[in-house]
C-alpha cells in the first residue's frame, strides 16, 4: 500500500470515528436534564394572548351635509372592549369633487396625535389621520375625529380607506400592546368605506 493511500484511509477513520462520537447517545440522565432546561410552554397565556391579537374592530364612517360641506364622523367599533392604544386611519378620496377643510380632535377619545399625520393632501386626495392615547381605550365605541369637506360639485362621490395591510406596515390600522408586541386588530375594511350623495 502506497503512503498516500494509507494517509487517505487514515483521514477517513478519523472523520468517521469523529462523527460516530458526536453521534453517540448522551448518558440515561443527559436527556431529562435537557428536556427540564427547556423553558415550559404557558397554553393558557399563548391562547389568551392570540384571543387578544384577534382582529375584532371596525372602522365606522357617518357623514352629515351641510351648507356646502360634508362632516364625516371616523369612529372605532370595539365590540369585545379591547385595548386600544392608537389608531392610523387615512383616507382616500377625488379630489375633484372634495377639498379637505379641517380635522376636528376636541371630542376624541385619543389625546395625542402622531407626527405628521393629521393633516389633508388636497392634490393627491388623502386624509393622513393618526391618533394614539397614553393609556389603552377599551370602550365599545371609540371617537376618532371628525374630517370637514368642501364639496366642490353635485353629485355621489367616494371616500375609501386607504393602504390597509393585516400587519403594521399600512396606513390604516388600529393598535393594541400585547406581551409587549405590537398588534393591528382592525379588521379589513369594507370598501368603498362611504358614499356620500349629493
């Protein structure tokens, strides 16, 4: 047998003796104390914490014409009192036929408002509205804002909820802090989410 066979045969027992090693059962004791250094698995907190993830809230929209304008009430439908921390709800509509006038926040249930939103894109047809709150709201009925419109001519026109997404990258969502994680638990919204008449 020549030298480079016997280093080749040699290198392959030794791979192969490595190998089996690392193969080898542990002692009987071993896997028990394995199995208790696994942190244990709470059921009752993992199914608490999905029930809370759930999405079970609704986006709701009443309009009201008057002289020219047209006050659409944006309010949340929390049916299971859920605790909700803030809410992204920006709205899509023509701009041919609305001009965003002004955002009304004096009776919403949330104190703060998010930066940079709250505010109209009259060219593109956008209402960027973000509110949020210290602490969580549970009521079944959450007052958003109210968004005032001129109404540029006669006619039925739309209103549509804009770039909604299950997580939290859209821009329409309503948030609630779970275990420390951020959840969306709005549910997906009807579209379009208002017709006003003329």
């Amino acid at each position: 047998m020549k030298a480079k066979d016997i280093l080749i045969a040699t290198a392959l027992i030794l791979t192969l003796t490595s190998l089996l090693n690392g193969c080898a059962l542990l002692p009987k004791e071993a896997p028990e104390a394995t199995q208790s250094a696994a942190p244990k698995i709470n059921i009752e907190k993992v199914v608490e914490t999905a029930r809370a993830a759930q999405k079970s809230i609704n986006l709701a929209f009443k309009a009201e014409r008057e002289n020219g304008q047209v006050t659409v009430t944006v309010t949340l439908n929390n049916p299971e009192n859920k605790l909700v921390t803030s809410v992204q709800s920006w709205l899509s509509f023509d701009p041919s036929r609305l001009y965003g006038k002004e955002i009304k926040t004096g009776d919403s249930a949330f104190s703060l408002i998010a930066p940079y939103d709250n505010t109209f894109d009259n060219e593109n047809g956008l209402v960027m509205l973000g509110r949020a709150n210290p602490d969580p709201l549970t009521d079944k009925t959450i007052k958003v804002a109210e968004v005032v419109f001129d109404i540029k001519g006669e006619g039925a026109t739309m209103i549509d909820v804009y770039d909604y997404k299950d997580d939290l990258s859209g821009h329409t969502s309503a948030n609630s802090v779970i275990e420390g994680k951020p959840y969306n638990i709005l549910k997906r919204p009807n579209s379009p989410a208002l017709i006003i008449e003329k």
